[in-house]
C-alpha cells in the first residue's frame, strides 16, 4: 500500500501533467533585443601628476579620423570620446589629433556572434581589446570586454599624458637689501651688470650682461657645480663672486612615463655673496626661483 | 519565467519527494531488511519518448526536436541514457537597416547517461524498486555535437557595409545535469513522467566565433547553466 496523497497525485496525474504543459508553455523563454554590447570603445584623457596619481586630463580641442582620413569625431574640452570599431574587422587605426600633436591609435579586437531571436536579430561581443601601435606618452587598456555598461561608468582604454618638468637648471634671483634705521630692510629685485658668469666647465652664461635673474644648468655628471661672477663695480673694480652648489642625482620612473634625472636636495658648498636663500631646492621647470642672492 | 516554471515543477516534486519520505519514515520504523527480487539484474527496459520535443516540433516553425529516453531498473537504481536531435532555423531578412538581417540554421544530436535513483518507497515490499513507480534524483553526464552556420548583414555608415558569415562544423559541448522526476504507471506496463534538468558546467570545444543558438539537450547556447524539462511517455519491457 502505498500513501494516499502519493494514490491521489497518480490518480490525478494526467491532469496534472497536462496543467503542468500548460504552465510550462507560458513560460517559454523570451529572448531581450536590449543588452549590454556594443561595438564603441570608450577612451579617457588623464595626467600622471607624480608616481602614484593621476587626474583626469581635459584636451582643449580632439578631433579624430580614420586612417584614411574619414571624420570620427570632433569635440572641445574633451576628457572621455567613443571611437567606434569596425563590425566586419578585427583592426581599426585612428588620427587623434589636438592643438599641438597629432597621435596614432591602432586597436585590435575579437568578435563574437550570437542570435538573439527571429525578430531581435544577430548581436556581436567585441573583445580581448588590445593596442598595437600609439603615439601618446602611455595608453592602457583598463577594460577588454567593450559594454555599454564600461561606457556609461568608465573607460576600455586610458591615454596618460606624462608631465616631464623636472629640468637641469638652477634659477637665480638677484635682490638688493635696503637698510632702513628701526625698521627690517626693505628689499626689493636688483639688476646687475655682469662682465661674466662662468662655470667650473668653462662654459659662459652672462658677459657684459644686465640681468636681474640668471637660469645656469648645472654640470649632470657630478655632483656639485660651481659658478663664478665678475662685475664692475662704480668705481671701477673688478668684484668676484663664487657659488659653490651641491646636489643629489636620482632617476624618477613616474608609472607609464619615461625615467627623468631628477636634481633636488640643492645646497651651497661655499659663498661669497652678502648672503643668500633657498626657496626651492628642487630643480623643476616650474619653479620660478632656487636661490635668492642678496648683494 | 524560467525560474518561475522551475519553481513551479520543484514544488511538484518536492511534494512527491515528500510524500516518499513519509512513506520511507513509516518503513524505516518498522526495521525490516530490504529485499530485491532478481539480485542485481535488470527488472525490465523502460523505452520512452518525449512528448514536449513532439508538441514543440509541431506548434514551433523554427525547430524540429525528438528526444528519446531508456531505463534499466536495477533495485532502487536506474541507469538510464536519452538521445535526441535538433535542427533549427531562424530567419529575419526584413529589418536590414536594424542590423536584424539574418539567416541562421542548426543541426545536431545529444546524448546523456547517468544513474537515477528511486526515492519512492513500497511499504508493501519495503523496498524503493526502480521497475514500478518512481520519483528519482539522478546525475546525469550530457553530450552534443551540432554543426550551425549564420549568414547576416552588417550595416555601418562609417565603416563598409557587409554580409558576413560565420559556421560552426562538428562543435563539440558538455555539461553536467542533476535530474529530478517521476515515472508513473497509467496503465500496465505504460508510463508518463516528467524529469526535470539543471544543467550546468557547460562547456564548448572547437567552435569559431558564432556562439550557437540552440544546443541540442542543452538549451541556449549564451547560457552555462539553466533548467530543462521533459515530459516523457514510456513503455515497459518486464524482463521478469
């Protein structure tokens, strides 16, 4: 004998069975012409601001054509574009050209095929993205797989512009200290004629010059430089003057940038100015001063 | 909709199963050792055909689909082994600006074997005997060859527009399944029964870049697991 729910469900089981067909031919899966591929690569400009950051980068003005020169796209103030691939290739090279530089972009791609439905159609994956040639200081691909969704939220591929602004060059500044009784001096730019400004390796920056500030590259194989000035006084005497800097040589490797020599830890050996200061001990481009000489 | 429907079947089931588990509470109460008539020989062949790939074939333009099913009973176990085939067709040459243009046809086969087990408990012999009635869980190791091919028209305004196509020749796949079902006598020696399928651990080898549309015995081919169902008519074949 068997339990008399189980007798029941076979009594009833062709009925349930035919309920169940039923129930089941509802539910017949039906396929969504809406997903996530596409076949627009998203790329986004930034800026490597030193080893560990970077910022999003804005470009004045991008246009971009194919290779052989059909227009893409166009914009100003741009920070992220779509460049579209081929659907029937597996290769695309693109001119992306700004104010300044034109670069090269070469991307390869998979492509994958699949039948949504009769009516949705065929759609294709594109894939395993990857760069074969570029231009730009460092490109990297941040997502292979090329969706709507990396469009909307982020980026398939990152151009790094690398900020190179570490120099060889020593800025000098020349103040005149003024006396004042009571009161700290009064100090204020001074302009000086120098009948020379030479260094340690012969080489001459000024020469009957008048100047208010000196930019002098320092010597890359060593680690100290000096500098010799001669000026004519009032009244007709030759005055000397030496610098004796020192300085610490590194090599920065900034993330996808080229390695820079970098010149920092600047100090004097020796002086024989009134007095002097530093105010950047780094050498970099876009420090406007190193030393303040005061005479 | 498809979970809907698994979750449909898996309370069907799962009301059978337990029921047999009542039944089999109310056995193990009673302490008797099991006896299976006919050791470990097969009781009978269960030859069986499936009756949702007739209806689809015939309701479905796009398909044709035939699955069969064979079970040996020994004691409360069931090796068991299907074998169906799949053609389909689809076809859009209307919406060519859309992208939709398209031809696509497959063909292939399918089979799977595995061993079930009969969870259902005759308290009257106080045995779970596979050649009668059963409600079964089994797993199942599942094969398909197909060969596919789609033809479709790409329309691009920066880009050339062409037709492109793509084949797949003796794409092989594989997969694992955990089968759930029933098997019920109508009349001597006439069955109907359902099995439900996960399937899952899907995979393909030597195929191109066309993802085929249908896997025969498995489904969609995008998918790496899913559900499938099988309403089946069987006749039985007692050996004793």
């Amino acid at each position: 004998m068997k339990h008399n729910t189980f007798l029941w469900a076979k009594n009833h089981f062709l009925l349930i069975s035919l309920l169940s067909l039923f129930v089941l031919a509802a539910c017949e899966d039906q396929a969504s012409c809406v997903n996530d591929n596409t076949s627009e690569v998203s790329i986004a400009f930034y800026k490597i601001t030193d080893a560990v950051q970077r910022t999003q980068e804005t470009v004045p003005f991008l246009e971009v054509t194919t290779a052989d020169g059909r227009f893409v796209y166009s914009g100003e103030n741009v920070n992220k574009f779509k460049l579209p691939l081929d659907p029937t290739g597996k290769q695309v090279r693109f001119l992306i050209i700004q104010d300044t530089a034109t670069d090269v972009l070469e991307l390869t791609y998979n492509r994958e095929q699949q039948v949504i439905s009769a009516e949705c159609g065929v759609d294709q994956r594109y894939y395993d993205l990857d760069i074969t040639q570029q231009s730009f200081d460092s490109v990297e691909v941040v997502e292979s797989e090329i969706t709507k969704a990396t469009n909307a939220q982020g980026s398939n591929v990152a151009i790094y512009f690398c900020q190179y602004d570490l120099d060889d060059t020593v800025k000098l500044n020349f103040y005149q200290r003024i006396p004042r009784l009571n009161n700290p001096p009064t100090i204020r730019a001074d302009t000086l004629v120098f009948t020379s400004v030479t260094d340690d390796r012969g080489n001459v920056w000024a020469a009957s010059d008048t100047v208010s500030s000196l930019r002098i590259p320092i010597n890359p194989e060593a680690s100290q430089t000096a500098l010799f000035f001669a000026r004519q006084l009032a009244d007709g005497t030759l005055e000397q003057d030496t610098l004796e800097l020192r300085y610490r040589t590194t090599t920065v490797q900034l993330a996808r940038c080229l390695p820079q020599t970098r010149y920092d830890q600047l100090d004097t050996l020796r002086y024989t100015f009134d007095s002097l200061a530093f105010s950047n001990i780094i050498l970099d481009q876009n420090n406007a001063e190193n030393i303040s000489i005061f005479y | 909709m498809q979970k809907i429907s698994a979750y449909f079947i898996s309370l069907l089931l799962c009301g059978w199963i337990g029921t047999a588990s009542c039944l089999g509470q109310q056995a193990d109460s009673v302490q008797q050792k099991k006896y299976y008539e006919g050791g470990f020989s097969p009781s009978a062949l269960r030859l069986g055909v499936s009756l949702n790939n007739i209806i689809q074939t015939f309701a479905d333009t796009q398909g044709d689909y035939l699955g069969f099913q064979a079970d040996l009973p020994i004691r409360q176990f069931m090796l068991s082994v299907d074998y169906g085939r799949a053609t389909v067709q689809l076809a859009n040459q209307q919406d060519v600006l859309l992208n939709r243009n398209f031809a696509y046809s497959s063909q292939g086969s399918f089979f799977r074997f595995g061993i079930d087990a009969n969870l259902l408990k005759d308290k009257e012999k106080n045995n779970n005997d596979a050649r009668g009635d059963v409600i079964f869980f089994g797993l199942k190791y599942a094969h398909s060859r197909l060969d596919d091919a789609l033809t479709f028209t790409v329309q691009d305004t920066l880009y050339t527009s062409a037709t492109l196509s793509q084949s797949n020749n003796k794409l092989g796949a594989w997969w694992l399944e955990m089968n759930a079902g029933v098997k019920i006598q109508i009349v001597r020696n006439i069955f109907l029964g359902y099995t439900l399928r996960y399937k899952f651990f899907r995979r393909l080898a030597g195929g191109s870049s066309l993802i085929p549309y249908e896997i025969p015995g498995f489904g969609r081919g995008i998918r790496e697991n899913g559900f499938g169902f099988d309403y089946y008519i069987y006749y039985r074949i007692p050996f004793r």
